[in-house]
C-alpha cells in the first residue's frame, strides 16, 4: 500500500513538473494559413506531375511493345506466304 501512494505522489510530481517546464519555455513558430494553402496546393500540384510523367512513360513503353509485336506478326505473315 506504501508503494501504491509512493508511486502516485512521484508520478504527480513529473506530471507538475512537465506542465511547469513545459509553461515556462513555449516558443511556438505561427505558420499563416495562407502558407500551409501553398504548400498543400504545391503538393498536390507536384503529385499530379509525377502521375502524368509516370503514365506517360508508361503509355509509351506499352505503344512500343504492341508496335514491336505487330512487326513481328507481320514478319512472320509475310515469311508464310
């Protein structure tokens, strides 16, 4: 039972004493809203590049494979005949 309310009157101690170290030392940096606006506007800007770069590279990759696969079909078409 000692221990119980031992423990209780330390843990209340470091409580008071984070909230008092915590009071005394707060220098919060204010961002505008208009900034962080900016910077989630800037994100999904810079996201929808990086799908459109990847889409397209991937569309072209896809084109030239298809394209290869016709000329090898018709190769084989015309060494048929």
């Amino acid at each position: 039972m000692a221990h119980n309310k031992f423990f209780i009157v330390v843990l209340f101690f470091l409580c008071n004493l984070a909230v008092a170290l915590t009071e005394s030392t707060v220098s919060c940096y204010r961002i505008e809203p208009g900034t962080i606006a900016g910077i989630i506007c800037a994100d999904v800007l810079l996201t929808l590049i990086i799908v459109i770069v990847t889409y397209r590279c991937a569309s072209l990759r896809r084109q030239k494979i298809e394209n290869a696969n016709k000329v090898y079909m018709n190769v084989r078409a015309n060494c048929k005949s």
